[in-house]
C-alpha cells in the first residue's frame, strides 16, 4: 500500500514538474502580443470572450504571448476586419477578428463556405458545435488556411437567429415581402435575406440601432441575446421565432502571427480560445433560456411562425437559383448534414 502510494506521488510530482516546465518553456518564448478587433459589443457574450481569452493566453503562456481587445468596432468596422487580418497583422492591422461562414464565401475558392451559413442548415445547437468543433471543423480550417492568410480556430456558438421588426408582427413567411431586413453586405447574407423572402438591405452593424429607430430599415435578424444586449427591443418591437440560422462565428488569426509562434506558444493560443468559447457558449445558451420572458416584460410582442413552412420556402429559393449553389461543395454539404 505504501509502494503504491509512494509511486502515485511520485507521478503527481512528474506530472506537476512537466506541467511547470511546460509554463516556464513557454514564458521563455518571444514575446507575442496579438490585436483581437472584433464588431462584437463588449456588453455581449463573444465581445466578453475576447478579455477571456486575453486573460487566459496570458496565464497559459506565462506572459510571454498577450493580447489587447477592441470590441465595439473601435479599431475596425465589421466591412473591414477581414481586410484586417487576411492583409497581416504584423503589418500594423490586427491579428485576431471573429468571421463569419458568410464572410469567408467572399474570398476565391472558398465560395462554398455561404452554404454553412444558409438557412436551417444546422438542425441544433449540438449538431454545430460537435461539427464545427470537432475532426470535420478542424479539416474546414485546414481549407481555409491554404485558401488564405488567415488560420481559424475554433467556433463560437451566436445563437439562432430570429427576425425582428418595427412596425408588424411576422406571423407566416408570407409576412416578410417587402421587409426591408437589414442584413451584413456580403452576397452571401444578402441571399439569406432573400431565402427568407425579405428585401435585404446592406448596413454596418454599428448603424443598425439607428437605422430601426428612425425606420431606415424595417427590420433586422439576429439571435436573441445580441438582440438584447444591443438593446434592439427598444426599438423593434416585434420578434418573431424562426431560428433560421444556428449561428456561429469563427475566431481566425493572421496565418503570419501564428506561423511566428512557437508550437508550444500556439497551443496556449488553442487552449485560450477553447476556455473562451465555453464561457461564450454557456453564458449565450443560459440567456436563449430566459430571454423571450425578458423581452415580453419589456413589452415586445414574440411569434411563433411554422418553421417547416419557413424552411420549405427558403430550401425552394436557393434550389431556385442554381447561380448561387453551383458553387457549393456538395460532398462536404452532404456530410455535415449526415446524409
């Protein structure tokens, strides 16, 4: 009894002198500090995610790699944080940006990323995340990288979108022709805004508060708690709950950065940003939880529209227009839907 425990202190000691030496390696490291911009208000989960995963980079690596966060669009607007990274951080832009499936659809050769961000492409949160999250999300990153100057890392859950309007309850699909439905400038949210039967009208997130308060826009779409936390219930009062995009959004580093870690250094960065995402996650999926009774307490009015028949008619759309899914990678679509 005593041997055994003898030798399961000894492991622990192994164990925990590897686990300091590993610290210490790493804080011996060239000094790293990385510029994460994100459009992501700092009052929302992924905009806290950033202090959280600047916070933890720099426990893990013992300070040798650290991070400076500019949530809000205070350094970059969301039009050009792509531009930002992808051009190279260490050329004076940033070096850390959340990007979408949408945005990334923009770039040649990666068309086939709209796809991932079309409606009811996923089926559930769990679906998402353990793909996205797993063997198959690594082997998306890998195409993206080669594609690109930028290296994805992870992905962080935004919740399920639902639109949300000004003047009118949208009680049935039908409901949303000739709503001018703010959406992000690229072709690829564009074509969500018109699967969805809207009228997408291209506009910065930084200006959309603005824009439902004076009636530029009629309406915008996105999940629950940004809706919320960005205090658009003040000024749209109307929510209905089509849960048409389980949405997600990519956290990517300029190729350049990364390559000038060391290995060690990049595995700090890794482990970061699985600490944010689990804080981003739980935190998003507790307020989805409550925040319909929030928003009925504020006044607003929530629908339920039939979701097969929002579903159909979007599905009917892009197989309407084989210019839009011609590019798609329908091996890759077939297998991240489990067909």
């Amino acid at each position: 009894m005593k041997k055994t425990l003898a030798l399961l202190l000894a492991l622990v000691m192994v164990v925990a002198l590897g686990a300091s030496a590993f610290a210490e390696d790493v804080s011996k490291d060239p000094k790293v500090n990385l510029i994460f911009t994100a459009n992501a208000l700092s009052s929302d989960w992924h905009g806290k995610a950033m202090q959280v995963f600047a916070d933890k980079v720099a426990e893990l690596s013992g300070g040798s790699v650290t991070c400076d966060v500019y949530s809000d669009s205070t350094l970059f607007s969301s039009e050009n944080e792509w531009d930002a990274i992808n051009t190279g951080g260490m050329a004076g832009g940033a070096d850390i940006a959340y990007i979408s499936f949408q945005t990334l659809s923009t770039q040649p050769g990666l068309e086939w990323c709209e796809m991932i961000g079309t409606a009811y492409f996923w089926n559930s949160y769990e679906h998402m995340t353990s793909t996205l999250n797993g063997e198959v999300g690594q082997q998306i990153y890998d195409r993206i990288a080669e594609a690109t100057g930028v290296t994805p890392i992870n992905a962080f859950y935004l919740g399920s979108r639902v639109v949300n309007t000004r003047n009118k309850p949208i009680n049935s699909y039908a409901d949303m022709k000739g709503v001018l439905l703010r959406m992000p400038g690229s072709e690829a949210w564009q074509n969500l805004g018109r699967a969805l039967g809207a009228e997408p009208t291209p506009l910065a997130y930084s200006e959309l508060y603005t824009a439902l308060q004076t009636g530029a826009v009629d309406g915008q779409d996105n999940p629950l708690p940004s809706d919320w936390n960005a205090g658009f219930y003040e000024v749209a009062k109307y929510f209905a709950i089509t849960n048409h995009v389980v949405d997600s959004i990519l956290p990517c580093i300029t190729t350049e950065t990364w390559n000038s870690m060391t290995p060690a250094q990049q595995e700090c960065v890794k482990e970061a940003f699985e600490a944010a995402r689990q804080y981003n996650d739980e935190e998003r999926i507790n307020q989805e939880n409550s925040i319909i009774a929030d928003l009925e307490a504020a006044g607003c009015t929530v629908t339920y529209p039939d979701l097969a028949d929002f579903k159909a008619n979007a599905t009917a759309w892009y197989d309407a227009h084989p210019e839009v899914t011609g590019n798609w990678d329908m091996e890759l679509y077939a297998l991240l839907q489990g067909e």
